[in-house]
C-alpha cells in the first residue's frame, strides 16, 4: 500500500513539474530566471489588458508566493482617449505593487536595482527607486539618471499626441534606459 501512495506521489510531482514547463513554453518564461517571467507576465498584462493575462500574472505571483494587491486590477480600455491617462495611471500602480524581483536579489547590487527600476511604470515608483539607488550607491551617474528621468516626464507630459513627438519621446526613454544599464 505505502508504494502505491509513493508512486501516486510522484507521478502528481512529475505531472505538475510538466504543466508548469508547458505554460512556461506557452508565454516563452525563462524557469530559470524568475525575475524576467515576472516581468513578461506584468508587460503582458498591461499591452493586454484581460482576464486570461491577469489569471497568468496571478498562477505565477502564486507559484512564487508573492502577494498580490487586495484592490482588482482594472482590466479592459480605456472609453476614451481622455480616460486612458487615468487608466494607465492605475494600472501602473497596480503592476508596481508587484514589486521586480531583483529588488529583493541577495546580494543587492547597482545592477540588481537598475534593473528593477527599468521594470516599473509607475513615476511614483520610479523615482521613490532611483532615491533608493541614490542612498545605496551614491555616484553622479545615479544623481543623473534621476534629473534625466524628471526631464524625460517633463517632455512626456508637454508633449503633443502626434508621431513626431512620440518617436523623439521613445528615443529620449531609449537614451535613459541605455544610461541606466551603462
């Protein structure tokens, strides 16, 4: 009887071991890099905003014992042009509150944390991370990354809604992203 119950044991090991390999392969998930699974995860969610998005995020927070914020993500689009600024705005600190995995990487290196600022939407979070790095690893490139992303906000939010002004806006955020990872 007992081998009866070792063998049942560890086929249902084997059987969740291949249902978890099986949805990795489904949304491409590095198993061995969980910080990056989460980050495609919340960047899915956020370019499609849906149930079947959000239930991912959720199996993997699971799989990884993190919490998930007790307020419901604000699934769906915006009505309107005008609301979609105040829907991003939630949404972004919903995703947030999903705090990037290489904050909490040991050791905590410079890259660990640029790396986790790079995964926030939030301006909230961004800035409250880059005074994080500052106070940690106090140097003029971390006290830069910060005024630059206070200008790059500042063209975002005096920027018109056009083409030309959403490829300079991408390429400035290209620039910042490439002083943060040098």
């Amino acid at each position: 009887m007992a081998w009866i119950i070792t063998i049942l044991a560890v086929v249902f090991v084997i059987a969740a071991a291949g249902a978890k390999l099986r949805a990795s392969r489904r949304y491409n998930l590095p198993l061995e890099n969980p910080a990056l699974s989460l980050a495609i995860l919340k960047e899915n969610l956020l370019e499609n905003s849906n149930e079947h998005s959000l239930q991912k995020l959720k199996e993997f927070a699971a799989s990884q014992n993190l919490l998930l914020p007790k307020e419901a993500y604000p699934v769906g689009k915006a009505p309107s042009i005008e609301q979609d600024d105040s829907l991003f705005l939630i949404q972004a600190t919903w995703l947030d509150s999903l705090i990037p995995l290489e904050f909490s990487e040991e050791p905590q290196t410079e890259k660990n944390l640029i790396n986790g600022i790079l995964r926030l939407y939030s301006d909230k979070a961004i800035f409250q991370a880059l005074k994080t790095l500052q106070e940690k690893f106090p140097s003029e490139k971390n006290k830069i990354l910060e005024q630059d992303y206070k200008k790059l906000c500042e063209l975002r939010d005096g920027s018109k809604a056009d083409y030309n002004s959403l490829e300079k806006l991408r390429m400035e955020k290209e620039k910042w992203e490439k002083l943060a990872r040098e």
